[in-house]
C-alpha cells in the first residue's frame, strides 16, 4: 500500500506541475496577443520644420478684391526678412479694397502683401487689416468675403490655425474656408493665430488602456500560481 501511494503521488505532483507551466504558458501568450494586435502609437503631427503657407482671397460684392499670404518657413523669422513683401501703393481708381498684414517694422515694411514666419513656432500671430474704399459719393454698405484653402501639411492634431476678430474666435481656418462681414468703408482689424496643441497615441485614441491591462494579466497569472502551488503542496 504505501509503495502505491509512492507511486502515485509523484505522478500526481508531476501532473499538477504540468498543470501549472500549461496556465503559464496560456495566459503570457494572450498577453502576448493583446499586445501584438494593438496597433503602434502614431502621432498626428505635421513635421514642425515644414513650410506651409496660405493664401487669403478677399472680394467685394462689386467685383474689386485682393489677395494676401502668409506662412512659416525654417529659414525665416519673426522680424523683418527676405519673404515679407510690401503692400503696394493703392490703385488710382476707386473703388478698390486694400488688405495687407500690420507690423511694427520699418517703412515701406509696416504692412506686408507677404508675411512669413519662422517655425517651428509655439504660437505665431498675423495681423490683418481690411480696408474698402467706395467710389465717390456712394454711401451703401457692402460685403466682404474672405476665402482660403487649408495648408496641406497643416491637418494635424498638433496644430491650430484661427481667426480672431476683437479677440474671439470667428473662423476654425483648418476646418472652415470662407468668412463673410459687411462693411461701410470702415477699418476692419483681424488676427490670425497659429498654435502647437498636444497629441495623442493610438493607444489613448483607441480607448485601450494598455498598462492596466498588463498589470491585471500579471495580478491574474501570480494569483493562480499561488493557489496552483497551495493545493499541490497540500495534497
């Protein structure tokens, strides 16, 4: 009788050791294949040295209009350089609408046709100033549209492009293409606002909580070793 018990309790011991090394094995590989199923972290952010620019399209009802950029580039800055056009003289015959971009640099330079600026760039300000000039005597009112396309390289979760009109915001510049105002003839003043935001990995988009997850399967395997081992040894 005691030979019997000899025998089979290391059968039985090798048996739930088996047991042991094959829950192990099953529950590393699921973590495994979580892991590998998730997809890696992507980063929706332009290349922060990458030139950009867009172009504003202004009109009038009546036809007249004008047109102003502005951008970043590596190799420019936020002073006064080689990119920063003039606004030129204004046309001899009214009515005509003027638009250029103020800045406190030196004349001819104090409003610009072109503005860049320097990137990559925490936060860069243009500002815009919009003028309709009536032919003599007409006294109406009128509509200016502003038009643009969004900069290709700009569609990020890294980057904010707005346009402010008496410091709030009227226009998204990433999502909307066109802003209306009416106008009397009066001086209209704008911002526009480029701004680094914070981004965001697939894991935090997707909703999966990848450390948690790793430590719960961990938590698990540790528990049921210990209860496997408990049992075997009291066997």
């Amino acid at each position: 009788m005691m030979l019997l018990l000899q025998n089979v309790l290391p059968k039985k011991s090798h048996r739930m050791r088996l047991w042991v090394l094959i829950v192990i094995t099953g529950l590393f590989g699921g973590v495994f294949a979580v892991f590998t199923t998730l997809h890696p972290p992507i980063v929706y952010a332009m290349d922060e040295a990458t030139s950009w620019n867009v172009t504003l399209h202004i009109t009038e009802a009546s036809g007249t209009g004008n047109t102003v950029v502005f951008g970043q580039k590596p190799d420019a800055s936020d002073g006064q350089d080689g990119y920063d056009l003039p606004e030129p003289p204004s046309p001899p015959q009214m009515p005509y609408l003027l638009a250029w971009f103020q800045t406190p640099f030196p004349a001819p330079y104090e409003q610009l046709l072109q503005e860049y600026k320097q990137c990559p760039s925490l936060r860069s300000v243009w500002n815009l100033s919009i003028l309709w000039v009536a032919s003599p005597g007409n006294t109406s009112s009128t509509t200016i549209t502003i038009t643009w396309d969004s900069p290709i390289n700009a569609a990020s979760g890294q980057f904010s492009l707005l346009l402010y009109e008496n410091s709030t915001v009227i226009a998204n510049m990433l999502t909307d293409h066109s802003y209306s105002f009416p106008t009397t003839g009066a001086l209209h003043r704008f911002s526009i606002v480029s701004e680094s935001t914070s981004s965001e990995s697939s894991s935090e988009k997707n909703g999966l909580p990848v450390i948690p997850l790793l430590v719960g399967m961990i938590i698990i395997v540790l528990v049921l070793v210990l209860l496997i081992v408990y049992r075997t040894r009291k066997t």
